[in-house]
C-alpha cells in the first residue's frame, strides 16, 4: 500500500561548490581588472583630484593650526591629504571594479573620494550640508577636468587639452555676469556738509616721544623668545584654578602651564622721560590659539607710546579657542580678570626703583582697549565688583582710575546673567558694517548702557563704518572674519584696504585718549561730528553717536510704553504712524532700548511729530547755557515690504527721508531747518556677507541674517542755526520740538532727544 522509501528516485544537488567557485572567480577577475582601464591619460588626469584634495586638506589645516607653523602645516595637510586620497581612491576603486563595468576606476574612485573629503571638509568647517554638496561637486568636477586636460596634453591631444583647459577657466564667468558676486549696495560715502575742521593735529601722526620697547613675561615660554628667554622683566603668574576647571592636557602640552599658573605676558612701548604717563591697556580677543594676536596691536602701541601715554598690549592667546583642546570655560570672567592682574602687576614694577616703570604711571589716568572678546573685557574690568566683589584683586582698581574705555567691534554676551554698566566712564567703540564675525553692532547696546551724571566732563561715543571689517583691527589675524574653509566664501568685494581701517582706529583711538588722558578737548569734536575730522580718515560713509554729562534729556522712549509721555513732556503726532518698539539688529533681536519710530504711511502733506516740553525742563533749560538741540535717527527708508521691492538689494536705493526739525518758544514764534542743510541722512549700509546670496543662509548656521540694522546718527543742530532762519525765537524760552516728514514712505526711528550744552560743539560754516 505505502512506497518503500529505500527505493524512492534521489533529485540531483545543486552544484553549490562548483557555483561559488564561479562568482569568486569573476570576482577575482575583476579585481585583477580594476587598473585595466586606468591608462596613461586617465592616471595622469589623477593629479586635478589630488590637486582639489590636497588644497581642501591644506585650507582645513590653516584653519585649525597646529602650533607648528604654517610651513609645517602645510606639509603636514598635504602629507595628510595624499595618504586619505590614496587609500580611499583604492579602496573605492576596488568597489567600483566588482559592478564590472569598463571604466577607468582608479580616477572614478579618486574623483568620489574627492568629492567625499572636501564636502565634510566643508560641512565640519560651517556650511550646511546642501552648500557643502554643491560646492564640493563644483571643485570635484573642476579638478576632474583639469586632470582630464593635463592627460589630454600629456597623450599629445593638445587642441582638446587646451580647449577643455580653457573651459575651465572661463566657466566662472557666467557667475559674475548673473551677479552673485556683486555687493549688495554701491560704496557709500561720508556725509555732505560744511563743519568747522577740529582744531588740532593729525591724531594719527607720531608724537613727539622717543619709546622703548619691551617685554614683561614668565620667561619659560615654549613658543616666544620675548616671553622666555629675551624677556626684558620677570612677572609672576595668576591662579585662576577658582574660575576654570576644564583644561585639557593637549592644553598644557602646548603652553607648558595649566590653570593655576597662568602667566602674565605683555608687550609695553614706553615713552621716553621722566613721565608719570597716562596707561593704556590693550587685549586682543578669541582667535586660534596657535596664531598669537597681541602683536597685531602695535601699530597703537607704537603712535601711543609716541605721544606720551603707556602702552601695554596684553598675552591671552592662552584663553582662546583650539581646535585641538577647545576653549576653557569661563574665559569672559578670565580674560577680564587676567586684565586686573595685569594692572596688579604693572603697580608692583611701578614701586620697585630701577624698574622701567618706576615712577612712570600716572595712577589716576588709565584707559582700557579691546578687541572683540577683550572689547567686552574692558568693559567688564572697568565695571569690575559686579563679578569680583569678593575678589582681593579688586583693590587694584583703587589704585588705578580706569577714566576710559575703548571697544573695537566687541561682543556683549550676559556673564552670570549680568553686563557691564558704565558710570562716568568715557566710553569709545567702533565697528565694521562688513564685520563677518561679529556681525551684529553690540557695541551700540554697551554704548546704551554707559550713563553720566548731569555736568560730568565724561562721554561715550560710537562710530559704524560701512565698509570696515573684524580682523583688520589687527595686522596678524589676515584678510577672513571667519576661520577657513568658511571665510573663502565671504564678500571682500567692499571691504576697506587693512591700512586704511586700521588708520580709523589710530585717529579715533588717539584722539579719545588726547581728549579723555591728556585734557585736549579740541579732540572732542571729532566724535561730536566725525565730518570735523574728514582730512584724516579714508573715504567711506561713517555713523557715528555722542552724549555726555551736558546732555538734558527730554525723550529716550525707556520709561514706560505710553508713546503719548516722555521723559521731558507730552508727545503727539498728525498724519503719522507712530509706535515705541525696540531698535533691532540683523537677528531681529532688540539691543535693549526702545526708540519712537515714524512712518508717513499716507497722504501728500507733511506728517508731524511734536514734544511740548514740561515746565521743569523749560526752566532747567533757561538756566542751563544749552547751545542747541541733539537728538539719534535712525534712516528706516530701506525697511520696504517685500512685495514694494524686485530684490532685497533695490530697498537699499530707498532716497532719503525728507526730515525738518521745528522750535517752538513761549511767544508761539517758531523756526523750521531742513535736516540735510546740517548734514545729509545717509542710507544704511546693506551688507550680503558672502559672495552669493544663496550661500547667505548657509554659512555659520545662517547667523547673518537682515542686510542691515538699526544704526543711529546723531544730530547736533545748534541754536544759532534755528537763529538764522527766525532771529525772533527765544532759545531759552522753548516749549516745543517738532519733527516733519514730508513725504509719502518716509520712516525714521528716534532716540535720545535732548538739548546739549557749552560751546565747545562745533559749528557749522556759514
């Protein structure tokens, strides 16, 4: 009934052997093959890939720099570059050759392991991933065709080669005639209009001092000989073990010291004689830690020193970020605690007879200068019990008068959720409208918060250059605000010859420590006006803002969000909008003060703006020896919805708002001046900060954000002017400002509306 199983038919196996012994045959074969089809022409073609990959390992390196110094460095990346080219460009090679396609796969895997290397170079260097890939494809297709043309040359093929060659150099072309390379706005110039020149001279020139250069320092420094064994004075070193815990051994292999022995380092320029001087205190800011940037400030130190103050430029490269052992926490509070230290150290050499500085310092004058991070330093060290009460330290600023401060493009971060808060203290910064690392004006929001009490002598200041950048404050932190590979896609088409920023900083430097160290008042024109000192700075469009202890307030739109009260009086407007909001910066992010903006939204009349003044500024003006009216405006013009506009750079052709400024006295007797008869409202710089707009939002995180941001002006309009027009008006009997916009679109923001007093503010040419 049932099959007996014995006898049942047996089905053939399958040959499994015999078949895997096939497939690792063929295998084998093709990877025999995969140089087969790599001939002459296409090895030779293998040098564009490796040409495009050793230059994106170079450029990275530079980037992040060993110590070792660049020649070392780019040995080192090239090395680095051939060795990952080669073994990826093999390994893909042998990948490649199991598809079995005939192809020359050395130069494929190559040409892809190319493409891989610079895109994450790209992307690890602050591109996003779709900029990285794109622009990685562009040098990996470059560097194909450039090898391709040298083996087309190389096999005799000379009219392709050159042909292919000639492509490759012309194929850029097509960007710069579509205008991604074009700035976002044609070079602005100053402002028009006649002021009486400061009188005084060239602030920038050399004094009349001989100096002497030196060094002060732990004289056990790995890596400078002015710091070790050619130091000219032994300092002592600083335990900053209460602040830092995070300081990586690759840290103190590279300096030699950790946290509880920072050194104190400097670079001095000393006058000649028998003094005592005025000090001034410079400190650089976050750079590459291997790349030293206290040098790149002797360019002041040299004129200072020459025109009889000290000048001090301070070692903290050993604060500032690696690559390699990151940064160490805290490094605000050190860098600034480190500047008290130093000062600390400069009053015990001023005791010891036979020291250079024995009897040399004049306690009483001592400014502080900083640069990006240090620029926020200074600040902090002259507002310094707010973070070092407790701190013995803190006695040295009893001893030195810290009378003023200078900020060139700093930054103004919250530490331990306070900012510095300047009292008295004169107050200067500068700032780049082309400034790619520190982007954002945050100088204006310190500015904001230096005040004075009525009659102080003191002043702040501000100056906003439009075609100024960050690293040309400093002559060894090169041409890029942002660390390679990114800053080669940063816009340098505008941006200002290094010796003509840096002749900003000498004139505006010098001139603020003549007018605040050594009593030459004349000085302070220039930073009441900046058009009286013209013949001494290089041509572009500058902004500028002045207040002092003669300032009466009457609006500054901080006390409450009722925008019918001001400080000073009562405020209403006919025919405009009106709204108190907060100034921005290119984030959008407030800087902390509110202004009035005005906006002549409709209708072909003039809209008015107007401030009926309180009884107790009346009288306080009547008595005061005011000399004419100030206020801050910020031009808006160029905020156009996008809809009004074809692009975001045809909002930057916006004309000018046509502003006129009335006084109104007791007797109802007014006098009207048009605005741009005492200076011209210029237009905000508009600043596209890479070379392509695209790449806008694609470098550093997007970070860069509007083209512009609200940067006021200050205006001084004198009595004598207003005279001009009605010489019946009372100047000490006001009871009205008003502000009129006369045409449709006109919009500006105001801020700090007042009366300036004493006769020391310059005057218009008549």
């Amino acid at each position: 009934m049932g099959m007996d199983l014995e006898y049942a038919p047996q089905l053939p196996q399958p040959q499994r052997p015999r078949l895997i012994r096939r497939i690792f045959g063929e295998l084998g074969r093709r990877i025999m093959l995969t140089y087969a089809y790599d001939t002459t022409l296409w090895r030779t073609a293998l040098a564009g890939p490796w040409t495009i990959c050793t230059l994106s390992f170079i450029i990275a390196v530079l980037g992040i720099p060993t110590g070792m110094g660049t020649p070392a460095d780019i040995i080192l990346a090239a090395g680095a570059g051939t060795i990952v080219l080669a073994l990826a460009g093999n390994l893909l090679a042998l990948l490649l050759s199991l598809a079995g396609f005939r192809f020359p796969k050395l130069f494929a895997g190559t040409l892809l392991s190319t493409y891989g290397a610079v895109l994450l170079i790209l992307y690890f260097g602050g591109l996003a991933i779709e900029a990285a890939a794109v622009i990685a494809a562009i040098a990996a297709l470059i560097g194909a065709a450039g090898g391709l043309s040298a083996g087309l040359l190389r096999s005799r093929r000379t009219v392709s080669g050159v042909l292919l060659a000639a492509a490759i150099l012309l194929a850029p072309l097509p960007l710069y005639g579509a205008g991604l390379s074009q700035p976002a706005t044609d070079t602005l110039t100053a402002a028009a209009g006649d002021v009486t020149p400061v009188h005084g001279a060239d602030p920038a020139a050399p004094g009349s001092y001989s100096y002497e250069p030196f060094t002060y320092g732990s004289g056990e420094d790995l890596h400078r000989a002015g710091y070790g064994k050619d130091v000219g004075l032994i300092s002592a070193s600083a335990d900053a073990s209460a602040f830092i815990k995070n300081w990586p051994k690759l840290r103190t292999i590279f300096w030699g010291f950790d946290y509880n022995a920072l050194p104190l380092n400097a670079q001095v320029w000393m006058p000649e004689g028998e003094g005592p001087f005025p000090l001034v205190m410079m400190v650089h800011g976050n750079h590459m830690m291997e790349d030293y940037s206290e040098e790149g400030y002797a360019y002041l130190g040299e004129l200072l020193a020459s025109r009889g103050f000290i000048a001090v430029s301070v070692d903290e490269n050993f604060l500032n970020y690696s690559a390699w052992s990151g940064i160490p926490d805290n490094d605000f509070k050190v860098r600034t605690w480190m500047i008290l230290k130093h000062l600390e150290q400069i009053g015990t050499y001023a005791e010891q007879p036979g020291n250079p500085f024995y009897q040399k310092v004049d306690y009483s004058k001592t400014a502080l200068l900083g640069h990006s991070r240090g620029g926020q330093a200074v600040a902090m060290a002259a507002d310094a019990s707010r973070w070092f009460k407790d701190d013995p330290v803190l006695a040295v600023t009893d001893q030195f008068t810290i009378s003023s401060v200078i900020a060139l493009a700093p930054t103004d971060k919250a530490i331990d959720d306070q900012q510095a808060r300047l009292k008295d203290v004169n107050y200067l910064t500068l700032q780049g409208a082309r400034d790619g690392d520190v982007h954002d004006f945050y100088g204006d929001r310190q500015y904001i918060r230096s005040s004075y009490t009525s009659g102080s002598t003191a002043f702040k200041s501000s100056l906003y250059i439009a075609d100024a950048n960050h690293s040309q404050f400093n002559t060894d932190w090169g041409l890029y605000d942002q660390s390679l590979p990114a800053g080669l896609f940063l816009n340098r088409a505008q941006i200002m010859d290094g010796n003509e920023q840096r002749q900003i900083a000498k004139v505006y430097v010098s001139a603020f420590l003549e007018a605040t160290l050594h009593g030459q008042s004349q000085y302070q024109d220039l930073f009441r006006d900046y058009r009286s000192g013209l013949q001494w700075l290089p041509d572009t469009a500058y902004y500028s803002r002045f207040q002092s202890g003669g300032f009466i307030p009457v609006a500054n739109y901080d006390e409450d969000r009722n925008k019918n009260t001001v400080t000073g009086g009562t405020a209403a407007v006919t025919g405009l909008g009106w709204i108190e909001e907060t100034a921005k910066d290119r984030e959008s992010k407030g800087k902390s003060t509110y202004g009035l903006l005005l906006e002549h939204d409709a209708g072909d009349e003039a809209g008015s703006y107007s401030i009926t003044l309180k009884d107790s500024i009346v009288r306080e003006l009547a008595g005061s020896g005011a000399a004419g009216l100030t206020f801050s405006m910020a031009n808006r013009n160029a905020d156009l919805p996008a809809e009004d506009s074809e692009s975001d750079s045809a909002s930057a052709a916006a004309p000018a708002p046509d502003v006129e400024v009335e006084l109104t006295d007791s007797n109802d007797v007014s006098a009207r001046l048009p605005l741009d008869e005492v200076m011209d409202i210029l237009p905000l710089p508009q600043t596209e900060f890479t070379i392509s707009p695209w790449l806008e939002e694609r470098v550093s995180d997007g970070k860069y954000g509007d083209l512009s941001e609200a940067v006021f002006q200050t205006y001084e309009l004198p009595f004598e002017s207003f005279l001009e027009e009605e010489p019946a008006l009372n100047p000490g009997e006001l009871t009205e400002i008003t502000f009129y916009l006369q045409e449709e679109g006109d919009r500006i923001m105001l801020d700090d509306i007042g009366f300036y007093t004493g006769d020391e503010a310059p005057g218009r040419l008549q």
